[in-house]
C-alpha cells in the first residue's frame, strides 16, 4: 500500500479529497465540454417577451394545456 504525506497547509483544508489520476482526468475533460458549452444570453427583445409573459401570468391571462388541447379538439 502507498504512503502520502499531506501538507499541514492542505490537511487543515477540509475540502481536500484524494482521487485515482485517471478520475481526475475524466473530470478535467467534463469540465473543458461544460466550459466550452454556449449558455443562453437573451436578446432584449427575448427579455421584454419573457417580461411580458410573467407579467401576464401574474394577471391570470393564460390558458392550461387542457383547455388549450379542447380548444383543438373543437376547431378539428
């Protein structure tokens, strides 16, 4: 069985967790995807259509997924 020794700078980090190399490099390639990956950045013209979406969610304008499905059942 191998011996470490942790640093006392590093044993008193309680966030420290050891992992098999070949782990390590399995995450360290996750990681490059995730950061890599395109996150959603809105238009403003996106934001000012969810704006006035919430707002009228608020209000009770809308319509559930049953009466919307009725409404199409009606006009086939």
């Amino acid at each position: 069985m191998a011996t470490i020794t942790i640093p006392k700078e590093l044993a008193q980090n309680k966030d420290l967790i050891a992992v098999p190399r070949n782990t390590y490099g399995e995450f360290l390639t996750w990681l490059k995807k995730i950061k890599s990956a395109r996150t959603f950045k809105p238009t403003k013209a996106e934001l000012k259509a969810l704006a006035r979406g919430r707002k009228n969610f608020a209000n009770g304008n809308y319509v559930t997924l049953n009466q919307l499905d009725n409404e199409l059942d009606r006009n086939s």
